[in-house]
C-alpha cells in the first residue's frame, strides 16, 4: 500500500515539474523522460563512486571495476525504473532477460568499449566514463522506454492520480475492480428476485 502511494506522489512530482519547464521544453520532454534522467543521474553517481573505490584505490583493472560498478548501478536502476518511473506490471522473469540483454550490449559498446578506447589514448578513466554516460544515456532511455518497459503506464500521473492514494492503477487492478462490481450486481440482482411478492394462485375452476 505505501509503495503505491509513493509510486503515484513520485509520478506526480515529474508531471508537475514538467509541465513547468522553460523554452517550451514542456511539450517535449516527457515525464518519465525526466524521471529517468534522476534516477539513472543518481545510480551514475554510484556507478562512479564504485568505479573510484575499485580501481583507484584497490587497483583493479579497469575492465573489472567497470564491469562491477556498471553491474550494480544497473541492477538499482532497474528496480527504480520500474517501480517508480515507467510503473510496469509486466512480468519479472520475462522483462529482466530484456533488460540484461540491453544492458550487455550497452556495456560492450559504451562502458567498456567507448571506456576502454578513451582510456588507452590517454582521457583520465574517470572522465572517459562520464563522456562514454552521456552517450549510453540516449541509448538506455530509448531501449528502456519502448522496449524493456513498453507496458509503461502512461506518461503522466492521471491515471494513478485519479486512482487515488494507495490504489493500483493498472490493468490487473481494473479488472479486478470490474469482476467486484460485476458479482455485487449479481448478489443484488439475486436478492431483488428473492424478495419481490409472488403472485397468488387462484384455485382453478372445474365444469360446473
């Protein structure tokens, strides 16, 4: 119940800022775009840190220290992804071998490719990393948008929003919502016919 009503205060707090973006920005960045960008701005920060604790001072190789922090930036940014940004329903075991998949190909050819290059023709490893984000950004946010999480729940806050605190707004809790009012219909349908009067037999006539 809590998740839920941070899940829709979080998706309505994206809306209302994007709504107020400056330069007509409003009209094209969506919610979730936003939200992304938060929160993959935060596991980048952990990204980075795990990057610095591993290589720099317990002197890892670089393709190690990548491949764990990238790991672990990604796992969190998963959860948080679907959680609270894009608020799938679609099933775990489906939708994370998607995930990975994406995942990987990103990190051979951003993380650790573009990392690699630009850490052997001398850029400082902690300055190739955050050029190698700022391309891996806009790959992420299109693969996750419309492919990891294409049964995200709308773009605003609206549909959670009008569900009110603590509801669930999707697919499976419409239709739970509709069976429940279907059989109270029925119960109420059942009990008007148990107690609407019966009509009186008259004894039949027989020939006189």
């Amino acid at each position: 119940m809590e998740i839920m009503v941070q899940r829709a205060s979080y998706a309505a707090a994206m809306t209302a800022i994007t709504r107020r973006l400056p330069f007509g920005l409003s009209n094209v960045v969506e919610p979730n775009m936003l939200g992304y960008l938060l929160i993959n701005l935060c596991t980048f920060g952990i990204d980075l840190g795990l990057l610095g604790l591993l290589h720099g001072k317990e002197r890892l190789p670089i393709p190690v220290a990548v491949t764990i922090s990238y790991g672990t930036a990604s796992l969190i940014s998963y959860i948080l992804n679907r959680v609270f940004n894009f608020r799938s329903h679609a099933d775990v075991g489906r939708q994370l071998p998607v995930f990975v998949a994406v995942s990987a190909s990103n990190y051979l050819i951003f993380v650790l490719g573009l990392t690699d290059l630009l850490s052997a023709v001398g850029v400082y490893y902690e300055l190739a990393r955050i050029l190698a984000a700022c391309c891996e950004a806009v790959y992420l946010y299109c693969m996750m948008r419309w492919v990891v999480f294409r049964d995200a729940a709308p773009a605003d806050a609206d549909s959670d929003v009008a569900s009110g605190p603590g509801v669930d707004a999707s697919p499976d809790a419409d239709t739970g919502v509709a069976e429940g009012a279907d059989a109270d219909r029925a119960i109420r349908e059942t009990a008007s016919a148990a107690q609407a009067p019966r009509p009186r037999r008259t004894p039949e006539t027989g020939p006189r």
